[in-house]
C-alpha cells in the first residue's frame, strides 16, 4: 500500500469515522526509581544506574517511592480523576528488558480513574485511568533493520531505564481525527510541565505515544477491530501514522477484508509494520505483587497535593490572552511550559507585548524554562528603555537560556561582558544624517510617503555599527527629519 499523506483536516475520508484512543507513557521526574535508590537519570553510561532490586536478583525487595506517587496525583487531579486505593501486580513477560521476567504494574485498580481532559478547539476526550509501573530496559539490536529484533545477529540491553517510574495515561476512544490527537498530546504535555510531573521530551523517550486507531462507517457508534502502533515519538509522526492506520483500515474494508488486531510499528518511511499479535490480559498472568502493600491515599494525602499543585495551562492561557496574546501565541507559550514566566515577569513591570513575543519567537530553547521572571522583566525593560537593540536582547536572551538557573543569567552583567552599551544619540544621529546623504533618491522617496524605502536607512546605520544600533530609534529620526 502506498504512503499515505495527511489530509487538511485530518479526518477520515467521507462515509467513514476515525476512532482513536491514546496511551501516553511518561515517565515521572523523581530523583531515584520507582521501587529502588538507583538515580532515574537520561543518558549516563550503561548499566550504571541500577541496584539489585533494577536487577531483579534474589532477595532484593522493593520499596515504593513517595514523591512518584504525588506526581501520580497531581497529574490525576489535574486530569478531573479520581483518586482510588490501588493495588500493584507482576505483569509476566519474557523479554530480556526486564530480567526479573516481569513488571510491577497497576492492573485493575489504578491510582486514578474516569477523568477527562478539555482540549483546545472545545472537544473534551475521557480518561479511562492513570496509573503507576516502572519502565523496562532499553534493548539495542544489532544488524537489524531500523534497530529492529527482525534480522539482528545481536542485542544489548542497558538497565539504566529499568525501574524508572511511568504513569500511564489511557484515554478513552473519544478522538476523531489526527489534529485532535495531537491536540490532546501537546495538551498533556504542557499539564506535565507546568506540575513539574515530567519534562516530557517525545524525542528522549521521556514521553512516549501509543495510538490504538480503528474505522467505522460514520454515524454507527461501534468499536470495531484496533490496531495499536507504538513508541510514536513525535506530534509530526503521530499524526501521520494515524492517518496512514486509517487509510489502511478503509482499503481493507472495501476490499471485503478486515484488519487484525495487533501491535504496529511506525517508520518513518511513512508506513507502519506488522510486530506482534496483540497480548490480552491473559497472557500476561497478572497477580498481585506479594511485596507491596496496598496503595490508599488519605483524604489529607489528598488534598495536600491538590494544595500544593500550581496554576494549569487552560487557566494560565486565558490570562495571557488578557494581556494581549492572541489563541495561538498562548498555546505555544503554554505548550513550553513558560506561561507562567510570562505572566511573574509582567507582573515584575516587564512591557507585555514584548514578554509574549519573546516567549513565541526566542525561547524554544533549553534552559528556558529555568528563567527567573525577574530576569526577563530586566532583560525587556532594558530592550524597551533602549539600552539594548532588539538584535542584542535577542543574543542575551540566548546566554540567559544558556545560563540558567541563577545568578550567571543576569541579562545586565551578561549585556556588559558582550560589550552592549547604549549608542550616544549624537553618533547616531550623525549616521543618520549620512545615511541620508549617501541615498538621495531612496530619501526622496520616503519624503514623498514611500515608508518601505526606510530599510534602506535602516540597513545603511546596521551595517556602520555592525548591528549595535536601534532600529526603532532610526526610524524615528527618520521621521523627525521628513517633517522638519
């Protein structure tokens, strides 16, 4: 079958219905694992972040980690759950990810249950559940294809990730279209940042998307045959591969087939690939973990989280649209994880215009969210008292991201090291008035209403103080000089 390519709408072609539900795999931003001490860190060097109970070996017990469980929580809280007693359960399979040849898992009593999540555009999409696990190993195949198990001559196995905490979160199958789906996951994704529950990086694993995709004829309300592609790691293959799984469906369908139920593999080809046949609950023979204790949360447990937990994007996004940010600049700026920069830094006196357009244009960056409000409303009052150029606030503002957290992302010790310093309006407008004389035609121009031919003033005092110069405070010399 060809690839398939995304439509505009990213939904089903017509007579037909989309049916998606999602299972999102974070794992929780605790300093040790989910039943041991070993430090949950990304990228250290294999197999040196593991104990004896990570391996698995004989007599090691587990002992439950407090602070996964209020992150576990708190994102339940945020997603309308219910806070539930629950129980842990071996989940038997045998792969070498996992040597102890199973995973502590909640089965049918998760930590939160029967929430739901409002998504941006006015759809609300069910949640089925959330609950607690620890992670598996990571297993590299060697002389596979696209490091896959089908033709490898070898595999190693890091346990480094081996009993990281998870929170799965289930959704119900209430998504009708790509768009949505991904939605729905930059939705969560900015929930987690703001609650410090995960730093919820798709491209780290830290955040990983299964998508269970089904078609049925639109308007008839069942559920027919699923099939689940895992690991989608990011909104851009997301999208696709539901597109792709749907479009699939539909021509087997009207090839008087059916799909199978089974686990599939996207690649980035812009197909999926057949895995495995889909495990039921049966063959993986849960039974309660004999070493844990039941998990009951008190009702003071409860709600000291709730206390605890910060405002949450859907909120944060409103009151940044009251300051003049349009829908679009807010999610983006949500979807960071920096709405509520933003907001401390104009409550901090930085212009609010400028704050917003930092955040949507100059901080997709890492560290920035480690920014103190404090110093974003230094940085833009100096950019609007015209102490930097727009060019060199954008430059500082780089450093600042490179610097933080703490004292070294000072915007003004950072602009004195680069050697920024206020432009002396004389010089200035001595460069202006040059600027003016070596383009007589272009000034003519502007003199006679032509404001696009200011560029050419503009450029000319840029390129004489290699870009250290205001270009607001040109443009307005440009302006006291035509109407002298």
């Amino acid at each position: 079958m060809p690839a398939a390519s995304r439509s505009e709408t990213g939904v089903a072609p017509s007579g037909w219905e989309l049916v998606v539900g999602l299972e999102v795999h974070v794992e929780l931003a605790t300093d040790t694992k989910l039943f041991s001490a070993a430090p949950s860190r990304f990228g250290d060097e294999p197999n040196t972040n593991v104990t004896p109970v990570c391996l698995g070996l004989p007599g090691s017990l587990p002992v439950l980690n407090r602070r996964a469980v209020e992150l576990a929580m708190a994102v339940g809280l945020a997603l309308n759950c219910e806070i539930r007693p629950s129980v842990f359960h071996r989940k038997n399979y045998f792969y070498p990810d996992m040597p102890k040849d199973y995973q502590v898992s909640q089965y049918d009593q998760p930590i939160c249950s029967d929430g739901w999540l409002d998504v941006p555009g006015g759809s609300r999409v069910g949640i089925e559940r959330a609950h607690l696990e620890e992670d598996a190993g990571k297993t590299t195949h060697l002389g596979g294809a696209d490091g896959r198990i089908h033709g490898a001559v070898g595999a190693l196995v890091d346990y480094n990730r081996a009993g990281t905490p998870l929170l799965e979160i289930v959704s119900r199958p209430d998504i009708g279209s790509a768009a949505e789906a991904s939605a729905y996951v930059e939705e969560l994704r900015a929930i987690l940042l703001t609650l410090g529950a995960s730093d919820a990086r798709l491209e780290e694993g830290s955040m990983r998307v299964d998508a269970n995709i089904s078609v049925r004829p639109a308007g008839s309300g069942e559920l027919r045959t699923r099939c689940e592609v895992k690991n989608l790691n990011s909104l851009r293959s997301l999208r696709n591969a539901i597109d792709y799984e749907a479009q699939r469906h539909i021509e087997l369908y009207a090839a008087g087939d059916a799909p199978v139920q089974e686990t599939r593999h996207w690649s980035e080809d812009g197909r999926t690939h057949s895995l495995r046949s889909k495990e039921e609950a049966d063959d993986y023979r849960y039974f309660p973990e004999p070493d844990l204790v039941p998990l009951a949360p008190d009702d003071e447990w409860v709600a000291e989280v709730r206390a605890a937990m910060p405002e949450l994007p859907a909120s944060l996004r409103e009151r940044l649209c009251v300051l003049g940010a349009d829908a679009a600049d807010a999610q983006v700026i949500g979807s960071r994880g920096l709405a509520s920069l933003v907001l401390d830094a104009v409550a901090a006196g930085a212009d609010a215009s400028r704050a917003v357009t930092h955040a949507v244009q100059n901080l997709a960056l890492d560290g920035a969210e480690l920014l103190e409000a404090s110093q974003l409303a230094s940085l833009v009052e100096m950019e609007t008292s015209g102490q930097l150029t727009a060019t060199q606030t954008k430059t500082v503002l780089g450093q600042m991201c490179e610097r933080a957290p703490g004292a070294d992302a000072d915007p003004s010790a950072i602009a004195a090291e680069l050697g920024y310093e206020a432009m002396d309006s004389g010089e200035l407008e001595a460069l202006v008035d040059r600027a003016i004389a070596d383009n007589p035609d272009a000034w003519a121009k502007f003199c006679a209403g032509e404001s696009k031919v200011a560029g050419v003033f503009v450029g000319a005092v840029m390129k004489a103080t290699r870009g250290q110069a205001d270009g607001k405070a040109v443009n307005q010399l440009l302006a006291l000089r035509r109407d002298a």
